[in-house]
C-alpha cells in the first residue's frame, strides 16, 4: 500500500460527502493508504486571499505545517477539493517566490508553535495520484463491471490545471487525465468543449444571475452533446451545478435534469461496489435514470428534508427537494 497524507477540506463531510464515501471505497483496491492530517482547519476556500493576504497564507500554510509536522518519511499531501488543492500548491509556492510571505507567514504560525519550510511537501490533486501514481493499467484491472454505453461529460473545472506550478497535467486549457481515467472505466466520454469553464464558484451568492448563466452554459452543453451524467473532481463545481440546477432552470424557463457525478463514484461502480456505499442517492439531480440505462439500479434519493420558511433576506440559497411547498 502507497501511503500519503491527506487533507479533505471541509466539504468532504458535508456537501460533497458521496465523493468521501466513494473515494474511501476505492482506496483500497488502487492500494492507497491516506493518513488524515490531524488538526487541519479551513483553508479560506476562494474568498480570503482576496481580503487580507498574510493572514489568508497563513490560514492555508497550518495545514502544511502540520502535515510536515506529521509526515514521518511522507512527503506527499493529497487534496481531494479542487479549491483546497489550489491552495495549499499557492501557499506553499509563494512562500518560496516571495521570501518576505514567507517570512511573514511564519511568524503568524510561530504563535502556535509552528512553522512551515515550502519544498517540504509535494501537493497533489487525487486525480493526479490515480493517474500518474496508480496508473491506468491497473485501474483496467480492478475494472470488474465496466460502464458501456454510459456517455459522460469531463468536467474538471477550473482550479485544478492552472495554475499548474509543478507541471502535472497535460494541458492547462484542455488536459485529458479525466478522460482517459473514465474510457478506462468503459464508459463513452464525450469531447466535452467546457471542461476547464468556471461553474461560477460563490457567484450564487454574490451574482445569482451571472452565477446561474455559467451554470445553464454547462450543462446545456453536456445536454447538446447527449451526455448522460457530468462527472467532476471538485465538491464546489458538483455542488453548484447539482443544487443550483434546478435555480438556473427556473430563471431560464429550462428543463435540464442532468446528474453531477464524482469521479470516485464511477470508479466505485466499476470495481463492482454497491451503489449505495459510494455515496448514490445524495445527489439532488438524481443519477438513477442515466445508471438504469447500463444496468445499474442506484438507491432512491436521499428523503426530502422538511419544508422551511421562505426567507426575506439574506443571501440566497440553492432550493432542496421538499422546498416547493414552503410553510407560510
């Protein structure tokens, strides 16, 4: 078994817990061992890197810390959220390039009694370990149930190949990793012309109508070229184009009802694993119809949670099944 540490950020637990689940079911027949970084907070996501810059390194460099702290001999840190990985490769790349961030940052994790040296650790994405670690060959061989005649869009989004500092995917416009991880799987992947598009990150919350263009630019894409499920490597972009699907069809007078996959996901169903274990069932966009068409029966959807008051203020907030009828 090839260990790594990992750091699962915070939605791995909570919107993106099917990717969690998922991933720790094919862990172990790709012979990975992650070991969890203790301790590790937040990473500041998109927004504060963009209000106060030591402070935001530092947030995002305690967790580098703290997994060169815990490495025993392990130098390599896993991500498995797209944001989380474009952080941490930021953080520890211009503590390197700017001596003075460095510096800086260091005196903020002195107070806790930590520091970070940036080359310590090598940052990857786990879609770069799968590839480039496990390899292909021998993801074709745990491949017991492949996904014939599943057409899937590639959505890598935008985060995880640029700004590439160390010169690990093929393209950064148009890298093939995804692809080719998912024909290996036997599925029909489409030449999906938006992978690396932006799903518009917190727009929801800051632009709805912006947010839900990029959205509906997507998914009709996927649409268009008759793909049956999105699949994606990043909590943020599959909760954006899940939960705001159905936001973006009612402002656009659509009807899109396109399933937004994890990668691990599809992994799992090919090694043979059951459906429910890797996580089916949470998505909103349900993914049960597009698997019946290969045979695979998924668990019925997570129950709707309970009807809620219709807020007045307040930022607004993707609808979940059972919102249609709000109490009054």
């Amino acid at each position: 078994m090839s260990k790594y540490l990992f750091y699962p950020g915070c939605a791995m637990q909570t919107s993106a817990r099917a990717y969690n689940e998922s991933m720790q079911e094919v862990l172990g027949p790709l012979g990975l061992n992650f070991e969890e970084v203790r301790d590790w907070n937040c990473c500041g996501a998109t927004e504060y890197l963009g209000i106060s810059t030591v402070p935001a390194y530092a947030l995002i460099s305690r967790n580098l810390a703290l997994a060169s702290r815990q490495s025993n001999g392990v130098k390599t840190l896993v991500a498995s959220c797209s944001a989380c990985y474009l952080n941490l490769s930021k953080a520890d790349h211009y503590m390197a390039e700017r001596p003075s961030l460095g510096q800086m940052v260091n005196v903020a994790l002195a107070e806790g009694g930590l520091e970070y040296t940036p080359g310590t650790l090598e940052i990857r994405h786990l879609l770069d370990i799968v590839i480039n670690e496990v390899g292909l060959d021998v993801v074709k061989e745990r491949v017991t149930h492949p996904l014939k005649g599943l057409r899937v869009a590639p959505y890598l989004g935008c985060m995880v190949p640029r700004p590439d500092y160390e010169k690990r995917w093929s393209d950064y416009e148009y890298p093939d990793e995804l692809d080719r991880l998912l024909k290996a799987l036997g599925a029909e992947v489409i030449d999906f012309p938006l992978k690396t598009h932006c799903c518009g990150g917190h727009m929801a919350q800051i632009s709805p109508t912006t947010a839900f263009e990029l959205i509906r630019r997507l998914i009709s894409s996927a649409d268009n070229y008759k793909a049956d499920v999105m699949v994606t490597v990043c909590p943020m972009c599959q909760m954006n184009l899940d939960a705001y699907q159905n936001e973006t069809n009612h402002y656009f007078h659509t009807n899109y009802k396109m399933p937004v996959l994890f990668f691990t996901q599809l992994m799992g169903l090919a090694f043979g694993i059951d459906a429910k274990k890797l996580g089916f069932g949470r998505e909103l966009v349900s993914a049960k119809e597009a698997m019946s068409r290969i045979g695979i029966e998924v668990p019925q959807e997570e129950p709707k949670t309970p009807a809620r008051r219709k807020k007045t203020t307040g930022l607004p907030m993707p609808k979940m099944p059972g919102d249609e009828e709000e109490t009054q």
